[in-house]
C-alpha cells in the first residue's frame, strides 16, 4: 500500500484482503479513522477521511484498487 496521503483519483494501490472489511470486487472502500482498515464507503455527508478505492479485483490476499475520490 503506498502512503494515501500521496494518491490521486485515477492512481492504482493494493491492499491486503485482511485490511477489508469484506472485500468485494466493484465496491468502493474509505480507510477507517485512525486505523489500517477498510470499510465500506457510504455516500455519508460527515465523511472526513482521505481518500475511496474501488477494488478491480483480488489475488489471492491481495485487493487489487483504483482511486475514485479523494475528500477533502
């Protein structure tokens, strides 16, 4: 996983499939606060956190993911 500070919309990552709160392919996932994990991105107006994957696909214990949105 690269530093998510540095990502931008558009730029491939990959997180480890024990980061996702139940991975699956299409779905999109926001870091969760203070923490390694990911979780299910919801379309929440009090979102404050950096940066929403989708993951293309997982490999083995591998999510494969493209930026779509980084928050402000």
């Amino acid at each position: 996983m690269q530093d998510i500070r540095r990502l931008e919309v558009g730029m491939t990552t990959k997180i480890g499939t024990d980061q996702v709160k139940e991975p699956e392919v299409g779905r999109e996932y926001v870091r969760g606060l203070d923490s390694n994990s990911w979780l299910l991105f919801t379309e929440d107006p009090a979102e404050d956190r950096p940066v929403v994957v989708r993951i293309d696909s997982i490999d083995g214990d591998v999510c494969h993911c493209t930026v779509t949105r980084k928050l402000s």
